[in-house]
C-alpha cells in the first residue's frame, strides 16, 4: 500500500543548507578538513553562553522548576523582557504585549498564522531567512522581491511599493540574515511611511498591512552601527508591526530556546491561542533563569561587550582577507559587515576553467570547487530565495576561530590561482 500524506507535506521544501550540510559531513567522515561557515549558530567552546545563565538555568532545575509554563510566558520574564527592551532598546511595551516561546521560530509561524489568511499575499526580500516556508505554510501567495547588492541586500521602498496594494504582511528582519547588512535609518523610516500611507488609503474597513520585524540579530550590532527599529522612527506603526527577538543570537543561546514576540496586544493574545495549542513555550526553568539573567544590567553589559567584540573581530578577519584577495586581481567580493554573525561575500566564478580542465558553469560548480579545493564551506544565496545563478554566498563565523583566518584566506589564494 502506498503511503500519502497531506498536499502540504508532500510539496513542503527541504532545507538546502541540510543538504549542503549532509555533504560536508561526509567530508569530514572521510577525514578531510573542513572549515565549516554554513551554519547560523554558534560553537559553544567559542561561543558560550553567559555564566550566569548557566548557573541560573542549573538552579532553577534543581529546584523542580519543570512542570508546565503559562502559554504566554511566566510573568518574571514578560516583566524582565519588558524592562530590557525599555533599558536598552527605549521600547515601551507592557508584559501583556509580549509573548514568550521556544525561540524565534514558533513566533514567526503564529505571526504568519494570525495576520494571514490562504491566498492572501505576503511581501518579503530575498535573500532572507526562511518567509518562502512560513508562507506557504500559511497557503499564502509569495510577493518575492529581489534585491540587490548596491544597495547591501536590503529592500528599499521603490522595490516594495509596486506590491503593497493588495498584500497583508511585509517581513523583514534587520540585521539581515543572511546579509549581515542592515536598515539605515532613512530607508526603514520610508518604508514605514509606504506602510502608514497604504493604511490610511485602506481606511477602516479594510484589513491592515502589517510589518513583521525580525530583530533577533539586533543586539550584535556592530562598530559604530546604530539598530533602527519602526516603532521608534515612526510611532504610528506600533499597530502595524509585530516585533521578532529573543536570546538565540546575542547571548549565543541558539539551544536554550527562548524567545519573544512583541507587538499589539489584541494580536499577541491570538497569536498565545494558536501556540498554546502547539505547545511551543520554551521550558519554564530556562525562562526563570533568563528573567533572573535579563534584569541583571551589568552581566548583560558585560556580556554583550564581549561577544560584540569576539564577532566583530571574526568578521572583520575575513571581511579585509576578501577585499585584499579582491585587489589581487581574484573574482570575489565583500559587503562590509554590520550586524548579526553574517559576512557576505561573492565567488564570481562562472567561466573559468580548474586545473583539470572543467569549467565552472554553476553557482554548484563553484560551490563544490571551493569546498573541494579549499575546504571552505559556505551557503549560496539560492539557498536564502536568491536565483539559483546568484554568485553572492553567506558566510558565517559562529564557529570560526580568529587564528585560523589567515590560513583559510592563504588556501583561497592557492585555490582561486588554480583557475584558468
């Protein structure tokens, strides 16, 4: 008898990042060396989680903190997540207008699932993070919006206006995975202007156009970039955009799985229904510790000043090894990093020919040369929505280590000299 499942299952995308992954890990069985950049997390032996929360988390276990969580959070951490975003985002929202979850994945579904009904459209850039999915998981139509390199990945209002007249959702996140590039202020604060003059045309009657704003990168600024956010430029979005954060990126918790959304309350209490339903809440010892960590000023103080500096460096490193391998006369390129754990570089590689004779025709070809050859494993922005021709990749540096940086931009060199 054959086995069927649903429509939805059936045509539901893999990951192209767990395929790339499969591959490397066979490499590395195989006993090669590889330095693996695909991944959007973190080494703990690199990058560990602060101390404090460590210990706060092991306590919180110890003292039997393990049965069920309220299904919006427990209200130490609503009022710690409200605090923090006051101290050091000077965003007023109340706990009632926050909701926690098991990482910022969970969120994104109930935002999509709230504000989206099938077959009505939702407007994001690529490359980004992962919309393709959450809308079709919703039955939505995709408004794909391609952006470009000039204007460092990032979505402006000329490219998203065409679109906005008929959508129900715009989603972006700044930092930018999986750019590492952000918003200037004057470019979100014309597309919140876009999004306020499309409502008022819509009136009251008419269903919203909503912002979704993933900034889970938001505390990994780096240098001197400044985070914008809507709410801030223009306070007349604060009925219009759901906010995305937690502590996966900046405080390196990718597993620790606690989140929050933020946003309207009527919407935040829809959005509580749906992912009560799922049983998404992140585990009540984790969220004790987190609020306990959160409140703590000065830890958290510390602890960003690290973490900012260690990824900075990382990015850095590699940012400065491209633009000289670029000055060299090589094919490739990067895009100075501002944010998140992300460098975004380019192997404009088609057309050349490997020391065996075969010529690089794909964005696969080039892909597989450089893992082969050099061992450097990185994502395509294909993978991301981008065209499957794009030559611009996300590297990540979560697990990179800073002395190893001069050896890997020195095999690039030996590798990219191959080429004819």
């Amino acid at each position: 008898m054959a086995l069927e499942v649903s429509q939805k299952a059936k045509n539901l995308i893999g990951s192209e990042i767990i395929k790339l992954s499969g591959e490397i890990n066979e490499k590395i069985k195989q006993g090669h060396t590889i330095y693996n950049f695909t991944i959007g997390d973190f080494n703990p032996k690199i990058f560990p989680i602060p101390s404090q929360l460590k210990e706060l988390i092991l306590e919180n276990y110890q003292k039997d903190q393990t049965n069920y969580p309220p299904a919006d959070g427990v209200p130490e951490l609503r009022e710690a997540v409200s605090a923090f975003l006051k101290h050091f985002g000077k965003l007023d929202y109340s706990k009632n207008e926050i909701l926690i979850a098991g990482g910022a994945r969970p969120l994104i579904y109930a935002i999509y699932q709230t504000l989206v009904d099938p077959g009505e459209k939702v407007i994001f850039p690529v490359p980004s993070w992962n919309n393709n999915h959450y809308t079709y998981l919703s039955g939505a139509q995709q408004v794909v919006v391609e952006t470009k390199p000039e204007n460092n990945f990032m979505p402006t209002t000329e490219e998203l206006q065409p679109h906005v007249s008929d959508a129900v959702l715009v989603a972006l996140c700044s930092p930018l995975n999986p750019t590492g590039t952000v918003f200037s202020k004057e470019k979100l604060e014309a597309i919140c202007d876009m999004i306020l003059e499309e409502n008022r045309r819509r009136g009251e009657g008419q269903k919203p156009l909503y912002l979704m704003y993933d900034q889970i990168y938001w505390l990994l600024t780096l240098g001197n970039t400044q985070h914008v956010d809507p709410v801030t430029l223009r306070p007349e979005m604060r009925n219009y955009t759901l906010y995305v954060d937690g502590i996966s990126k900046g405080f390196a918790a990718t597993g620790v799985r606690v989140g929050w959304a933020f946003g309207p309350e009527p919407i935040i209490n829809k959005m509580k229904s749906i992912l009560g339903h799922v049983g998404a809440w992140a585990p009540k010892a984790e969220q004790l510790a987190t609020a306990t960590y959160m409140n703590d000023v000065n830890a958290v103080n510390e602890y960003l000043g690290w973490i900012r500096q260690e990824v900075h460096e990382r990015l850095l490193g590699f940012y400065e090894g491209f633009k000289q391998l670029k000055n060299e006369g090589f094919r490739v390129d990067a895009i100075e990093p501002k944010g998140a754990i992300y460098l975004t570089i380019q192997f404009d590689l088609k057309g050349q020919k490997t020391p065996e004779g075969k010529l690089l025709q794909t964005t696969d070809d080039v892909t597989s040369y450089i893992l082969n050859e050099a061992g450097f494993a990185i994502v395509p922005f294909y993978a991301f929505g981008s065209p499957r021709e794009s030559s611009w990749y996300r590297l990540s540096i979560g697990t990179s280590k800073k002395e190893e940086i001069p050896e890997i931009i020195q095999k690039l060199r030996i590798t990219l000299a191959k080429l004819s």
